[in-house]
C-alpha cells in the first residue's frame, strides 16, 4: 500500500506541477536566440530614481527585425524584474505566425505584436506574466476559435486560477466574428477593449455575454464590425463606460436604452453610418458628454430642431463631409456655452439661422452682446456653397467666430456678384447696407420650375382662354362676312360651261331669226 501510496502522490504531485506549468515555454521550443539580443533590438534601460519616485524603465525594442518568434526570457540587461519595475516590449512588423507563452516577469508590462500574422496562441499566453497591464494584438488573423479563455488565465493558485492585471486589450483588425462567453473571466480589471474592423456583423448572445463581464470597462471600440444595434443589457451592466466608437457601422439609429451610459459617456464617435437625420431625443440623456463626432454620413441630411440643447458639456462638434446634410441646428447649439472646437465643413450647408433679432443686437452700441461660445478655438465652415447675405453674416459675427475663419479658405457660392469672396474679407455691415442689382439677385433653387408655379398656371389659363375666345369670335365674324356677301350677290358668279355644237347651233339660231327680221321689215317699210 505504501508503494501504491507514493505512486498516487508522485503522480498527484507531477500533475499539481503540470496544472501550474503546464505549456510553460522552455529553452528547447523555438524562440529566438537571447544571446547578444541588445545589439540586433533597441535596449534602453533606466534605472530608478528614489529622488523623483521614478520605477525603473527596461524597454525592448525588436520591430521589423524578420523574428520568427519572441525570447525565450527576457535580456541579462534587464536584471531586475520586480513588481515595480516597467517593461516595454515590442515585437511588431515580424512574421510570428504562433505567439509563445511570453517570457516570465513579475514587472508592469506592456507587450505589443502588431502586424505579425499572428494566427495560433499558445495557450495560457500570459501565465507568467501576471501584471502585463497593456497587450496590442492588432493585425493579425486571430480567429474567434483560437481565442479562447484560457489565453489569458494566471497562475494556479490553491484551487483556482488567478487573473492576469490586463487593463488594455487590443484585438482590432484581426477575424473576430463572435466572442467566447468566458473570454474575460480572467481579465477583471480591463478598462479599455478594442475589437474594431472585426467581422462581427452582430452581437450575438455569446458576445453579448462575454462584453457584458468587463464591469470595470470604460473604453470600448466597436468601430467598423458591420454591426446595426448593441443589446441594452450591454449598457445596463457598462456603468464606467466613458468611451464608445461606433464609427462605420449600420446604424440608423441609436440603440435602445442608450441613455443607461449616459451618466458617464464623455466620448461619443457615430461616424460613417447611416444616419438620415437627428432630433432632439437623439441624444437625450447622454448629459455629460464633451466629444461628438456625427461626420462622413453620406445618408445624412438634416439635424432638426432643439437636437442640441441637452448637450451643456459639450466641447467638440465633428459634423464634416456629411454631404447632402442641408439643415443643421445651429440655434440649438448656442446653448452648449463650453464649446471650443465645431467643424461643419464639406457639408452641403448654404446659411446658418438663429431664432432671434441680430440687427438689433449687433447694430445697438450700447449693448455689448454676449458670445455663446466664450471658449471657442477653432470654427471650420469650408467646403460649403455658403450663400453671403446679411444673415449668414450676422450668425457668424454673433457666434463669435468670425475672427477664425482668417485661415480658412471657405468663400460665397452665392450672390453671382459675391460668388468666390473670402468669408474672413466680409462683414455683416458691409453685406447688409449692400445692393445687389436685381439681375444678380439670388435666385432660390429649390422653389419650383416656373411653369409649376401658381402664379404661371392662373396666368397660362387666362392666355389660353383669351386665346381661344378671340379665335371664336374671328371665326364668327369670318362666317358672317361670307354670308352677307353671298346674300347681296356681291359674289363671283359661277362659270357655266357648253359644249362647242351647242354653241354653233344657238349662234346659227341666232343669226337665222335676225335674218328672218329683217325681211319682215324690209317688206314692211315697202307697203
């Protein structure tokens, strides 16, 4: 039994072994070669500084060097690997097409492999490494079916294992299409994810899953992965969310409960997606937000009134190259009182309006008119066919951001007479005492055609009608005419025509009884 009993516990003991280093990476693995390490990559160690609380700096530099894998352990140049240490390591631009487990440290590590071709992962990946804080993984052609949990499991540890430090993850540009539902069970502190330009197309349970463990997230990039909506229980688990890119996607409109995050979200990207109009609930709720960016919609076509009022904190407005967007809310916008940066440029805008009486505002001397944007920095309207009138002007000045356009090549598209000036070359004065000759005048494209107007079709029906009746009424006189003629036999009489033997006989006739005639009175005179 004894014997039997020491075998039980070798094997027991040699599997607690394997549990704990299981797939560890080992000297005989292909890895590349340590030795001299430093004179083929950049090392750059700095020691610490008790004066300045400095950690000591250990960087390892190892890009485009055509590696086919990582180190097996990390340089003899880097010879203290405490916790408070830093290590910064990047193997980007070489061909790893299997990412080995990643040398032990217990240092703060950031680890990048970009651009690799990374397509397998040794899995745990990461076990000796528990406080890498920071890992990119972007481009590479990591499947959903390689990423599994185990990747970034810790240690074992009496009967678990322990999570890894993981704080940023960087998987975009990879061949995502779903998420293990466990992925993150063992990265609790992650706060910033990406999974951009991934193919996911949709959310799907799984995924929904996996996005929704990451409590503690704050920064989430979901950009350009083809999806058109995001489940609710995302946002109602996402309490710390402060970031979210959902540029190029699907959208048409925002997700339901999105107004869950907004207590938090400071930073909103809808770029490129497809988007035809915003209203004032479009972003009801998000009250603390500071960064818009709402550009490159091409389906994008008005921005309703009062969509920004709710916005107080707002900062920057990005609204550019939304080319068929002809309205745009700018009276709602005076209430965002903090914003410093708006770009409304290469839009298909032709003026700006406000709901109030400028003239009386910018010609009273004695009033001083508040700027609603105190804070404004830079102001980009270029790219538009601006129509300069009094108005446009008069927003302008009003605004405040007048002074900015200096640098800016945005001109007028309209008056003809005006058509190419320099925003920055005008004034409201000038442009409002101006008279433009009526031949220049603007003329409103989108009125309709003038044979479609009701002016032009009252007057085409009277021209028709008077028309019509002068042509009766000459046609009456015409036939009255005819016949009155006729009737007083001032007509052309009719030829008649006979035949020549008629004609000789009758003549014959004729000249017979004349002949006859006149012996009658020859005798007559006689007696």
């Amino acid at each position: 039994m004894d014997k039997h009993t020491n075998i039980l516990f070798i094997t027991f003991a040699i599997a607690i072994f394997w549990i704990q280093t299981g797939g560890a990476q080992h000297e005989d693995i292909p890895y590349e070669n340590v030795e001299n390490i430093c004179d083929k990559c950049v090392c750059i160690d700095k020691p610490a500084d008790p004066k300045t609380n400095q950690l000591a700096h250990h960087l390892l530099s190892c890009t485009v060097k055509g590696f086919k894998h990582i180190l097996a352990r990390w340089p003899d140049e880097f010879n203290d690997h405490q916790k408070d240490n830093v290590i910064v390591a990047s193997f980007s631009g070489n061909t790893i097409e299997i990412l080995q487990q990643v040398p032990t440290t217990n240092a703060t590590l950031s680890f990048s492999c970009r651009h690799c071709g990374i397509k397998y992962l040794q899995s745990p990946t990461f076990m000796d490494v528990p406080n890498i804080i920071s890992l990119d993984l972007a481009y590479n052609a990591i499947t959903t079916e390689e990423l599994i949990p185990d990747v970034f499991r810790g240690p074992y540890h009496v009967s678990s294992y322990e999570p890894i430090a993981l704080a940023e993850l960087d998987l975009s540009h990879n061949l995502l299409k779903s998420l293990d539902r466990l992925l993150f069970q063992h990265t609790p502190n992650l706060t910033k994810l990406s999974l951009a330009h991934n193919n996911f197309k949709i959310l799907d349970y799984p995924t929904t899953v996996a996005l929704s463990s990451v409590t503690l997230l704050k920064n989430l990039d979901l950009s350009y992965t083809g999806i058109k909506t995001i489940p609710s229980v995302i946002f109602e688990k996402l309490t710390y969310l402060e970031t979210l890119n959902l540029a190029g996607n699907e959208f048409i409109a925002l997700p339901e409960n999105f107004q869950l995050i907004g207590k938090t979200l400071k930073f909103l990207n809808l770029a490129g997606n497809r988007f035809t109009d915003f209203e004032e609930s479009s972003f009801m709720g998000l009250k603390v937000l500071t960064h818009l960016n709402i550009s490159g919609m091409a389906t994008l076509k008005s921005i309703k009134y009062d969509t920004f009022t709710r916005l107080e904190h707002l900062t920057h407005l990005d609204c550019s190259h939304n080319s068929r967007l002809e309205k745009f809310d700018f009276d709602s916008l005076m209430h965002c009182a903090n914003l410093t940066h708006l770009d409304i440029s290469h839009c298909h805008l032709s003026t700006l309006t406000v709901n109030m009486d400028l003239s009386t505002v910018l010609n009273n001397t004695n009033i001083t008119a508040p700027s609603p944007w105190p804070r404004l920095k830079t102001f980009q309207i270029d790219g538009n066919a601006w129509t300069c009138d009094c108005n446009l002007l008069q927003v302008l000045e009003y605004a405040g951001s007048h002074h900015r356009l200096e640098g800016d090549q945005s001109r007028c598209d309209m008056p003809f007479i005006l058509a190419g000036v320099k925003l920055s070359n005008l004034t409201a004065s000038d442009v409002c005492s101006m008279r433009i000759p009526l031949k220049y005048q603007i003329v409103d494209e989108n009125a309709p055609p003038r044979f479609r107007r009701k002016r032009y079709i009252i007057l085409t029906v009277i021209t028709a009608s008077v028309v019509v009746v002068l042509g009766l009424i000459i046609g009456l006189i015409v036939v009255c005419i005819r016949r009155r003629l006729k009737r007083d036999d001032y007509g052309v009489e009719p030829i008649r025509y006979t035949s020549v033997r008629s004609s000789n006989l009758s003549a014959f006739s004729h000249v017979q009884a004349n002949g006859n005639g006149g012996a009658n009175g020859t005798r007559t005179s006689g007696v």
